[in-house]
C-alpha cells in the first residue's frame, strides 16, 4: 500500500514510507505487562533478540524523524524495519 501511495502522489511531492517498528518496551506498554503475566514467553522473546534487547521508542522516532526529514528528501516508497534485527527473513 506505501509503495502504490508513492508512485500515485510522488508527482505532487508526496513522499510516502512505512516505519515497521520490532518489540518496543516502554513504561506502560505491553511488553511491560507480557514481562509480569507471562515471563517465560517475554524472556523467550528477549533471547531472540540480536541486540539482546526490546527497542526503545525515542529509537523508533529517531528513525521516523529522519525518514520525514530533508535530509531522506529522496526516499519514497521505502519500507523502513526497525527492529534491532529481529526479523530475520529477505524483504523485497
């Protein structure tokens, strides 16, 4: 859908991007809550984490600032993963 949105508006100066953020961890947020009612899938979930961590949300807005910026004035249609690794497959 942000891909097709970019081509259609790209013409008017309509950049459009998608930021897909991993597990986020903050003061209360689900992960708080997953980490009190269900600790043995949020430590399972914390393992698999490359960065051996859950995300930040001062770490996701870095990235929308910058993909919202002029400095990324060239990037549209772009799909944005920020998740400290954690997805592990090829995205096309």
């Amino acid at each position: 859908m942000g891909k097709q949105l970019a081509l259609a508006h790209g013409k008017d100066g309509i950049r459009v991007n998608v930021v897909s953020p991993g597990p986020i961890e903050f003061e209360g947020g689900n992960w708080e809550m997953i980490k009190d009612t269900m600790t043995k899938f949020y430590e399972a979930t914390l393992r698999q984490q490359p960065l051996g961590r859950f995300g930040k949300p001062d770490e996701i807005a870095r990235c929308v600032a910058f993909i919202a910026s002029p400095a990324a004035s060239w990037v549209n249609g772009s799909h944005l993963i920020v998740d400290g690794g954690f997805t592990n497959r090829t995205h096309f």
